[in-house]
C-alpha cells in the first residue's frame, strides 16, 4: 500500500496554484538620442508656409599672394550656401477602453505616455541623424566611409579614424556644442 503524507495538494487545492502579478513593470532598455544634441531648434512663426530657408556663407579662404603695388587688385567673390527645411507633421496617439482601465493592473495610460515620450525622442533622434547623414550633399568632403561590418561583428572606429575626424572637424572650425548653455561655443580639442 502506498503512503501518501500529504492528502491535500494542488490538483484539490485550486486556489494554490493562482498567479501573482508583479504590478511594478521592469523598466525596460533604451537607446540614447545624440544626434538632438548636436542640432539647433529653429521656430518657424506662424502662418509663414512649410519651409524654412537657412542661408550661409562659404568662408572665403586666406589671402596670401602678394599684390603690385598702389593696384587695388579683383574684387573677392562671395558663396553663399542654401538649404531648406521642410516642416511636417508628425503624430501618434493611443486610446484605452474604460474597461482596460479599470481592470490593468498598473498605470497604464502613465507608463505608456513615458514610452510615447521615448518613440518622440528616438524619432526626432532619426530626423536628426538623417539630416545630418545628408550633408555630404552640402559638403561631400564630409563623407567618410568606415570599413564594412560583417554580419557577425561591430563597425568599431580605430583611434586614427577618431584622431582624423577631431583633426577634420578642427580644421573647418567646428565648434562643439554645450547642453548646459545650448550654444555652439570653444573649440574641438
């Protein structure tokens, strides 16, 4: 004959084998959003149409052939670059039955307006990027390929690409940007 010590157990015992909900949601990864740092926010007033025109002018390089003397010399021809923005718009937006409301274990419409805010800033990151990765059409000398990655590794930047692209960036002025003051201010160094 068999013994049992226990005569009561989970197969008679149905409210032994409920669920517990953890009601605080694991708070899950996210990426970073560089490329807003490194952009400048431009208000576009209203009813003033869908595009916004920026104008530039080229830097005029150095001078450094001597003249005739008393002769005045050519007149320096200026450049000056152009490029539109075109504004958009862009939405999202998510609904919740009262049911779900009443009955979600945790604060729904709360926690999903924090990832809503994550999608805003990962969007605007993506603009951003695209923008930015478009500029070789300004600049072509801008455009520097890095070695292709394989399917089973990383793109990783070697130190010499990093030093070339300080010395790059140094040698056309560029200055870094300060999110504390939200300027362009200093120098790359």
């Amino acid at each position: 004959m068999a013994y049992t010590p226990a005569g009561n157990v989970q197969s008679n015992l149905p409210q032994s084998t409920v669920k517990f909900y953890d009601k605080k949601f694991r708070e899950n990864l996210k990426a970073q959003t560089p490329f807003i740092a490194c952009s400048e926010r431009l208000d576009l007033p209203t009813k003033s149409g869908n595009q916004y025109e920026m104008f530039m002018y080229v830097p005029l390089a150095a001078n450094q052939a001597q003249t005739t003397e008393g002769s005045v010399g050519n007149s320096i021809t200026v450049n000056v670059l152009q490029t539109t923005a075109t504004i958009g718009e862009y939405a999202d937006y998510a609904n919740f039955s009262s049911l779900s409301l009443a009955t979600a274990i945790d604060n729904t419409v709360e926690n999903v307006a924090r990832e809503m805010s994550y999608r805003l800033g990962e969007s605007l990151s993506g603009l951003v990027r695209a923008t930015a990765d478009g500029a070789n059409a300004v600049d072509p000398s801008v455009l520097i390929a890095l070695p292709a990655a394989s399917t089973s590794s990383f793109t990783t930047l070697s130190l010499t690409e990093i030093r070339n692209a300080v010395q790059s960036l140094a040698g056309r002025s560029v200055r870094p940007y300060d999110e504390a003051s939200k300027a362009f201010c200093g120098v790359i160094h």
